[in-house]
C-alpha cells in the first residue's frame, strides 16, 4: 500500500498551470506534477489554511462556466458552436479571485475541482467513473456543489439523482471504515436557469423531499441502516439567473454566492437555511496541504484498483511518508551544523590530539531545537500516533548524534583536565622549592583541584539540555573528580618520596658527624679512667656500639618527627606516613652501615687502633707522655697497651650491646611492613639481613661489621705497627742514655 505514495517530485517550474492542472486524466491516471502546481501557487506552505470544493452535474450545465465566473479560474468552457464535451477527467485550480476588501473577501487558499460531467453520455456506458470521482471528491472536499437546472428540480428520476445516490452510497462506504470520523460534506444546490415563478424556498422543498427519498432507497451497511441524512451533510441551496438571458443580473448574483466563500459557523446551519459563510471547521478534511497531493494520490490509486478506501490508514500511511521525509528535510539543517564538528573530533582522533571544541553545548542545543521545533511545526499537523511515534524517532536519531559528540567532547576535556592539573600542581612545586622550599603542598593541590573541577563543571554543564536525562553528565563529573583524587594522591607520593630524600639526606649527614665522633674516640686510649696497665678497655670503648645505637636512634626518631609532621600537612594518609616511616627507618640503617663500613675500611681502622695503642703506650695514668729511660719495664707496657688495644678488634668485628651481649632489636625497630606499602615501596629498598627474611641472611650477618679474614689481617697489620712504635720506643730509650 505504502508503495503507492511515490516521492513527490519538483515539477517543471516554466510550466503553467492558467487552466488549473488535470488531477486525474481521462485514462484515470493520476498527476505527479500536483504537488508542484500547490507549491507553485503557494497552497502547498498553508497547513490547514486552504480548502477544497469539488463540482459535480450532468454534462454542459454551465458548471465550468460557474467556476470561471465565481474563482476566476480558466476551466475549459464548451463553446456554444460546437456542444461537445470539454471538461475531461478532474481538474484543479486556486482561486484567483483572493483579496479584495475585508468583508467580502473569501477564504484565503481555495482550491476547485472542476469534475467531468456525469450524465453517462460523455463517457458513454462509464458510470464507473462518476463512482471513482464522486468517492474522490468526498475523500478530499469540504463542499461539493451540485450544479442543477432549475427544470430538473423534481425529476427524480433524472441524472442528477443518479449521481446523488451515487454520492450517498460511496459516501457510507467511506464511514463503514471511520465510525469516529466526526467529518461532515456540505452539498450546495446551485440552481441555474432560474426564472423566479417559483421561489427558491420551493424548490428547496423539492430537493430535500427528494434525498430523503433518496436517502432511504440506498441499502446501508450493517452498523449504519439507521443512519440518517443529517448525520453527514449538510445542505445549502442557492439559484442563479439565465445568464444569457440575464447576463448582469448573473454576474451580480454570482458576485453576491462568491462572498458566501468564507469561514462559516454550525449557528448558520439550521433545518431552513444555510446563511453565512460556508466553510465550517467540521468540513476539512484535515489534510496539511504539504501532504495533500501524496493523500489525494493514496486515495486514487485505492479507488481506481476497487480497493475498500479505508481513510484512516491513508492518513497514517500518509503520516508515516510525510513525516519521513519532513524528518529528512530538518536534519540536514542540524547536519550542516553538527557534521563539521563531528569531523573534527574525528580528525582529532586520528592525530591523537586532545580537541574541545568551543561552545560545543550551546551549538548543539540550538541545532537540536531548531530541528524539532521544525518538524514539529509541519509534522505535527499529521496523525497524532505518527507523528509522535516520528518525533520520538527523531530525537532518537539526533541525540545518539549528539551524545557521541557530547561524550567524546568530555573525554576530551577530561585528558585535558587531568594534565592541565597535573602540570599545574608540579610547576607550583617547582616554584615553591625554588623560592626558598616554603610552600604548602596539600594547597597547591586544594586550590588547582577546585580550580580544574570548576572548568569541567562548566563544560558538562554547558552540555545538559533541558528535560533529556542522557546529557545529565553527573557520572562523568564524578568520574573526573575521582581521576583528579588519583593524580593528587600520585603526585603526593611523589611528592613524600622528595620529602623523605630530604630527611635521608638529613639523617646521612647528621650520621656522619655522630659516628664519626664515636669513632674518633677509639684514637684515644686514655679517656675515662680506663688503666691501660690492667689490660682492660676504658668503658668509652667498650660501650662503643651503644653510644652509636643511642645516637642513631635519637637521630632517625628526630628525622621520624620531621617526615611526619610534614607529611600530614599535605595531607598523607596515616597509612602512608606509616610507609614513609619504616622506609625512612631501614634507609636510615643502611645509612648507618655504610657509614660504618666507611669507619672501618682497612686504613681508616688502622690508624685508629694505631692512636690508641700509641695512646694507651706513650702515655701514663697521668695522662703525661713517657720519657723512655733503660729502667723502664718498655715490654710490660707495650704488651698490656697493646693488648689492650687488640681487644678492640673483636669488638669493632659486630655490633653488640654492651649489657646483652646481643645485637640491638633490629627488627623490631624497623618494624613490620605495614599493611598500606605496595609494591613500588620498595623498589629501591636495600635488603637488611634478620628484618627480610627471604634473602637469607641473618641478623647476626647484618651485624658483623668485620669478617673473620678482615679482623686477622687486622691483628696481624696492627701488631706490626705496634711493634714499630715499641722498636722505635727501645731505641728512644738507649738513645737517651748515649746522649
Ligand atoms: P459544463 O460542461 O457543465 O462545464 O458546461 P460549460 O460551462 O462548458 O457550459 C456549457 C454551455 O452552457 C456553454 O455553451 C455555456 O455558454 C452555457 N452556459 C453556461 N452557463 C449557462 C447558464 O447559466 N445558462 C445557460 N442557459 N447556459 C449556460
Ligand atoms: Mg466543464
């Protein structure tokens, strides 16, 4: 069925149309130029403001010449030498008498259907015809007018009532199929020849008493048997002098009916008369007259192939073509705009470039609307289900359009976000460690957060329309805060990692002066009251590891403080700080290993224990150096010095507390790793032997300073070089005595 409503083309614009245009043709084909001939005459952009008035009576009844005289239009007349038929098939043409003064003016966008004579003779035996034309006309119009010589009036046998019949019947035929078509016809006597013995009123008589006959010799269909003649016309009557005869007394007369070509009111219609204009509002058809000649053509080509004419689906047939292509004519307006946006999000994509477009929502919003409110203004005058069906199409088609571009615009401003805040908080590092490193970091990151929230806000925002809950883009916003969370909470690792460099790098420094100091105590002997006679180490040198433990410990607990008050002022989980602390212990302990490892190194050690020999050897209790004489027990001093000293060397092989004996709780000061640190925590993380376990070294190796190798050869080299300071020392003392 569907098949039937081609595309209207554009007919040939230098046509010309001064007699109107032949709707359906003598072979009963139908015109595809009809549509062109309403755009042309301007009908076609008129909506519901036009109206359709068909003619109908026997062959050479002066009904073209009727037309002529009330429309101005140019049906062929028959000319009075020749009396042959003239008018073929059905013919269209405006009015051309439009405007004029207010009063009198008729209704805007008239349109007449000049119908083939229907008497039989033109057509010979083709009452088919007048069948297919009288359904055609009542399809379409809202008046027909009959035309009638005043001396038929009463021939009820005549070929008028034939055609009436024929209207009635076809007429019921139409509301077998739509009951609740609330659409009435009115018939309009026009009464020709009238000579004025007998009132028109009579002759009205006559003609009402005759379609009641009329009506009640038709068979209805079952449903409608007793429906009556009023329930689907109404009738006005009129009559027109010879125009021959009265050649100016038909003119003004005619005059006078075209006034009565105006919008008219249900009060004017009462049982005696028809007063007042004659287009009541019930009358139309409510076709939109862009839609008319699509209509009219469904309608023929059911009518011409004996089809039930089932006017409802025509009109949601014709809905459904109209507001296809209605639908397709708005979107290339929002195509114009939408395609080069979408072109250069696409050309984005391919460079891999980050493209928000500016404007993106109010562009967006404006083509949406002006689409729909398009459509909506032409497409809504259709079928209602339709055309809400259509609309609701439409959008469908828009939105997925402008949802993907609104998607990706916010997959775009979010990339850009992201590193535009990124960036924004390093430079203000950069800055603030630059300008004397007083900047407060958990800030920096306060205020780009709130100031890159702000700019997506607005985007997501710009993009919502109003009512349409799929450019509600909360979700995203969200999501884009959260992201925002994770580079914050990235970039404060970072920036907990140059924190805790800082505070290494503090603690080594710190480290290397203390242990130094320790150590540098070792070079003397004498200290404290330690009897180098008793062979037994001062208590500076044998609390050696404790001093250094004690020292370590209140350095690293002091740097502990720092890391995490400055932590927390940037807002670092305690968790966080946690790590920080327990990677900042076991740096700090290798720290210190290294710095032992540095202390001990074969020429550092012993030049030491050299010292401390030499101390405990060339010195008495006194503290005052020795003058060596030949009397003195030179060997009993230099073996418990050096004794002594050589005790030493077990003790700088580990590192033991003096009370336990033991190493210090090495693990337990480090701690176990907490339960926050991830993998990257310990990238850089020296294994300790006795805290990692795994790497299968004990904590008595973590604390063997010296190996077994290194402390022999250390006693060996030692014992040398004390053995040359007491050669040197026995020598001093003869030498004395020779001097
Ligand atoms: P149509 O076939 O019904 O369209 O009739 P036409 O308009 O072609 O007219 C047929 C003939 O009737 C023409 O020769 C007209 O001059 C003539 N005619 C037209 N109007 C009148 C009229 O009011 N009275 C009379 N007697 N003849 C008329
Ligand atoms: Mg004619």
């Amino acid at each position: 069925m569907n098949g039937h409503f081609a595309a209207v083309g554009e007919g040939p614009t230098a046509r010309h149309y001064e007699h109107g245009i032949q709707v359906i043709d003598e072979d009963k084909q139908f015109n595809s130029n009809v549509n062109a001939y309403l755009q042309e005459t301007h009908v076609a952009e008129a909506g519901f403001n036009y109206h359709l008035i068909s003619v109908f009576g026997s062959q050479s009844t002066g009904k073209s010449t009727l037309l002529n005289h009330l429309f101005g239009t140019e049906f062929s007349v028959m000319s009075e030498s020749e009396r042959r038929q003239t008018t073929k098939g059905i013919w269209m043409s405006k009015n051309k008498r439009e405007g004029g003064d207010p009063d009198t003016k008729m209704a805007d966008n008239i349109l007449v259907m000049d119908v083939e004579g229907t008497d039989g003779r033109e057509r010979g035996e083709d009452q088919d015809f007048e069948r297919k034309s009288a359904l055609f006309a009542l399809a379409t119009s809202e008046v027909l007018i009959v035309n009638i010589w005043e001396h038929q009036v009463g021939l009820y046998q005549g070929a008028n009532m034939g055609l009436l019949k024929t209207v009635f019947e076809v007429n019921l035929q139409l509301f077998v199929k739509d009951r609740q078509s609330t659409t009435r016809s009115l018939l309009f006597f026009v009464i020709r020849d009238h000579i004025g013995t007998t009132p028109l009123s009579n002759l009205r008589n006559t003609l009402v008493q005759d379609l009641s006959r009329i009506w009640s010799s038709i068979s209805k269909p079952p449903g409608l048997e007793n429906s009556k003649i009023e329930d689907y016309f109404d009738f006005a009557f009129s009559a027109l002098p010879h125009k021959i005869l009265q050649p100016e007394k038909f003119v003004s007369e005619v005059h006078k009916l075209g006034t009565r070509f105006t919008a008219g009111h249900r009060s004017a219609v009462t049982d005696q008369e028809f007063t007042g204009g004659v287009f009541l509002p019930e009358y139309h058809r409510r076709i939109p007259a862009d839609g008319l000649s699509v209509y009219a053509e469904g309608v023929w080509d059911q009518i011409v192939n004996n089809k039930d004419l089932d006017l409802p689906t025509q009109q949601e047939l014709l809905a459904q073509f109209r507001c296809d292509e209605i639908s397709r004519e708005v979107l290339v307006g929002f195509d114009e705009v939408v395609a080069p946006l979408e072109e250069r999000q696409a050309e984005a994509t391919r460079t891999g470039e980050t493209s928000v477009l500016p404007d993106l929502g109010a562009t967006g919003a404006e083509a949406r609307d002006k689409c729909i409110k398009a459509f909506e203004v032409q497409a809504s005058r259709y079928h209602k289900g339709v055309y809400a069906r259509k609309r609701t199409e439409l959008e469908g088609k828009i939105d997925a359009r402008l949802k993907a571009l609104y998607q990706a615009q916010l997959t775009a401003a979010h990339k850009a976000g992201v590193a535009a805040f990124s960036d924004a908080v390093t430079n203000a590092v950069k800055a603030g460690q630059k300008s004397g490193g007083s900047y407060e970091f958990a800030e920096i990151v306060d205020k780009q957060k709130k100031k890159t929230l702000e700019i997506f806000k607005k985007e997501a925002q710009s993009l919502a329309i109003k009512d349409v809950p799929w450019s509600n883009f909360k979700g995203q916003y969200l999501l884009f805060e959260k992201e925002l969370d994770e580079v914050s909470s990235r970039l404060r690792k970072e920036e907990m990692r140059r924190l805790a460099t800082r505070v290494e790098r503090w603690v080594k420094s710190r480290l290397g002066d203390a242990i130094g100091l320790e150590f540098n105590k070792l070079g003397s002997g004498r200290n404290g009251t330690g009897a180098p006679e008793s062979g037994e180490q001062p208590p500076s040198e044998k609390d050696l590891w404790d001093r250094i433990w004690k020292v370590f410990v209140g350095i690293v607990g002091e740097a502990e403080d720092r890391f995490a008050e400055r932590a927390k002022s940037f807002e670092a989980s305690e968790g966080e700080v946690e790590v920080g602390l327990w990677r900042l212990r076991r740096k700090s302990w290798v720290a210190l290993r290294e710095r032992i490892e540095e202390e001990v190194m074969e020429g550092n050690i012993l030049l030491k224990l050299r010292e401390n020999f030499e101390d405990k050897f060339r010195y008495d209790e006194a503290g005052v150096p020795r003058i060596w004489r030949p009397s003195d027990d030179i060997e009993g001093i230099y073996t418990r010095a050096r004794e002594s000293t050589l005790t030493l060397i077990p003790l700088l092989s580990r590192f033991r507390l003096s009370e336990t004996y033991a190493p210090p709780d090495l693990p337990g000061w480090i701690g176990v790793q907490p339960a926050g640190a991830e993998p990257e925590d310990e990238d850089d993380l020296t294994p300790i032997g006795g805290v990692d376990e795994e790497e299968g070294k004990s904590l008595e190796e973590e604390m063997t300073v010296l190996s077994e190798g290194k402390r022999q050869d250390l006693v060996v080299r030692f014992k040398k070089t004390a053995d040359g300071v007491y050669v040197e020392a026995k020598r001093s003392a003869i030498g004395g005595i020779t001097q």
